[in-house]
C-alpha cells in the first residue's frame, strides 16, 4: 500500500476522501446521525453542508493540513453550538494527525489549541448530562493521543529516512575508496612495471651494443654478453610474473575448466624463468650487490660506498631504496654516455633512517633529459613521500647528475 501511495499519491487521496464522504452521507441519508445528536430537528442542509465541510477537504490533507483546518473549525464550532454533533466531525483526528506528521511542533501546538475551541463550546453549551469537565477532557486526551501517534510516526520516517541516506552516502564513500584504492593500485603497477622493464632494457641494450661491437673482434667478449643478456631478461620476467601473480587473486579464473595449469616446472624448462621465481620476494637491499653487477656488465663501472647495516629495515624502505638506485643507475645507463662513471653511497642510520647518493660523471644538464617530467622520477618521488622522505635530484655543478635520497626515522607507533 505505501508503494501504490508513492507512485499514485492523488488516487490514494481520493480513495481516502471517498471513503470518509460516503460514510458521512450513509450517516446522514440512514438517520443514524440522530440517536447521537442532542438537536434532531436540525434542517437538513445544514447536516449536508457540515458533513461535506468535514470530509471533502481531506483530499487536501497531507499537502495543506493547516490550510483545510482553517476552514473546517468554524463548522466544528458551528457543530458543536448547534448540538447536531455529526460523526464526520472526527475527521478533525485525522487533520491533527497529518499536521503532527508533516509540520513543525510548534504548528502542531498551536493547532492542537484552536482545536480545542469547538471541544470547550461543545462541553459548555451542551453540559446536560455530564459536567463539562468530564467531556472536554476524553476529548482533550483523545485529540492528544493521536498528536503523538502522528509524531511517533514521523520520527520512524525520519529514523528510516536518515538510515536510507546514511546507506547511500557508505554505498558513494564505498565506491569513491574503491576507485581510489584502483588509481592508487595502478600507480603502484605502473611505477613497478616502469622500474622493472626499464632498467632490465637499458641493461639488455647496452649488453647488445657492446656484444655487436665485440663480435667481429672478440667472439668470447661477444658470449658473455648474450649471456648476460639472457640473464638478464629472465630476471625481468621472473619479477613481471612476481607482479602479475599479485593481481590474480583468484588463480582458478585465469585458467579454462579442466586445463593443466602452467607450473613453474614447464617455465624453467622452456629457459624462460629460474626454478621457484614465482615465490621469490621483492626486491631487498642484498639484491643491491647483483643489481650493481649487473649494471657493471652492462659496461657502467659503478663504485659503492657502504655505512651500517640495512637489517632492521622494514621491506618497504629497503625497496623504496632499492628502487630509487635502480633507476638513477638506469638513468645513467641511458643518457651518460659511453665514459660514464657511477657512485652509489648508501648509510644507514638508527630507526629506519636512511641516506642514499648516487652521482655519475656523465653529460651534465642533458644526462638526464627526462629528470623534469619522465615517470621515472616521478615513481621515485612517489615512494620516497610513503616514508615522508625526500628526494633531490639535478645536475652538478661542472658535469654529471646526483641523486639523493632520505628517509627519516620511522615514526613509533
């Protein structure tokens, strides 16, 4: 009934309406009126015109209640002076309860007070039987009643309406954190892949330059660098597939019903990925050493300097660094030039604290052209900001870059 309500509130206002004019007039055309009245012989048209006064405007009443009570209490007074006292006369209950439902309390008071009015005429002018006092009170607790059943009610609605709101309002806070939390994902993703794939292809490249170089001369130099590049691109592979498998969270969808699933038996015989890489962890501080060889067998001599020990440090600030001096020594495998040196100087304090510097001999200003805008600092800004660290980098004063790196102590929780 309240869905049919909302969707056709003037057919149900109309319903309402008719129902209460057709018992108003069954009253009155069957006579019953008179064996509760106290003036029998009132004329008919006055009869007529207060029962359609008391029912007719109810059509109106959850719209305009205390505009269809204005007009109703003159009859109510006239009702009650008269000693007709017609039954459609409580239809004034009904007003009252629709001006407690939709209007303020203090609308609601001072309609309860007009309605009084015909109720203190009725127990006054028509006091035969019984004192006034015993029939304006019944009828004063009686008006009362149905005030708070109306504001009873409306509280429910506003209770239940603020309840639809409030599951709205989680249901946009949940979608805003879900699109969030996708935009931070793919940050993280891009910023992962742009580390892996980009230092793993500057080391390929330079490996193939300087095997073709190498070929017609020295075919053993040639080997190791087809070595190394085969080396190196399975490294890269076993931590793209490290990286994809985080994104599977349900392995079962990725493969069809039924299929054998790619182990990694069949990866390690196809040459593709080193036995038991899909397990391996992230990338730490002890991968720094085959990180620095490897770049050194790309042909960029590269000179560490080490202070403390990285064994207290979290995981996540070991990759942040870890990844900050991948990609600076990637930038200079890129832009440096074939005389580029590198240093790496790495210390590491109490509570997490760490300082990484990294700076190479190549090109100046022009070494790093993407220092400006590329994702590679970027990412590397982007890590550093998750430890509240910070990150400078820039060219030297005569020639060559430097990146530098610190990360605070961490914050006890």
């Amino acid at each position: 009934m309240r869905a049919f309500d909302r969707r056709h509130p003037l057919l149900w206002d109309v319903l309402v309406t008719g129902f209460f004019v057709t018992a108003a007039f069954t009253d009155v055309l069957g006579g019953g009126w008179r064996y509760i009245t106290q003036n029998p012989q009132a004329p008919t048209w006055l009869i007529v015109t207060l029962s359609l006064g008391f029912t007719v405007p109810l059509l109106w009443r959850r719209t305009h209640p205390v505009a269809i009570l204005l007009p109703m209490l003159p009859l109510a007074v006239v009702n009650a002076w008269t000693g007709t006292d017609l039954q459609s006369s409580l239809t004034l209950l009904v007003v009252t309860f629709n001006i407690a439902l939709h209007t303020a309390l203090r609308t609601l008071l001072a309609s309860y007070a007009v309605t009084m009015i015909p109720i203190v005429v009725d127990g006054f002018r028509n006091a035969t039987e019984q004192a006034a006092d015993q029939t304006i009170v019944p009828q004063a607790t009686r008006l009362a009643m149905v005030a708070i059943v109306g504001i009873s009610y409306r509280t429910r609605q506003e209770y239940l309406a603020s309840l639809v709101e409030r599951a709205a309002q989680l249901e946009v806070e949940r979608d805003q954190q879900a699109r969030l939390a996708t935009a931070a994902e793919r940050t993280r993703i891009a910023r992962e892949m742009h580390d892996i794939i980009g230092h793993n292809l500057s080391v390929i490249t330079s490996l193939a330059d300087g095997g073709s170089y190498a070929a017609a001369k020295n075919p053993e130099r040639a080997a190791q660098a087809l070595t190394a590049i085969g080396t190196t691109s399975r490294q890269a592979l076993g931590e793209l597939r490290r990286l994809l498998d985080v994104l599977r969270t349900d392995p079962s969808t990725t493969e069809p019903p039924g299929a054998e699933p790619l182990g990694p038996a069949l990866g390690t015989a196809l040459g593709l990925e080193p036995p038991g890489v899909e397990m391996a962890p992230q990338p730490s501080l002890t991968d720094l050493d085959h990180l620095i060889e490897g770049v050194r067998s790309a042909g960029l001599p590269v000179r560490t300097t080490i202070h403390g020990y990285a064994t207290a440090l979290p995981p996540g600030r070991q990759l942040t660094v870890y990844r900050v001096i991948q990609e600076a020594l990637t930038n200079t495998l890129k832009h440096g030039g074939p005389d580029a040196t590198s240093t790496v100087s790495v210390s590491y304090g109490d509570g997490g604290a760490v300082t990484a510097t990294v700076t190479d001999t190549g090109r100046g200003s022009t070494a790093h052209g993407n220092g400006t805008g590329g994702r590679g600092l970027t990412g590397m800004r982007e890590r550093t900001a998750l430890y509240g660290g910070t990150l400078e980098s820039g060219p030297l004063p005569d020639h060559g870059w430097r990146v530098h790196l610190h990360l605070p102590e961490e914050t006890p929780q």
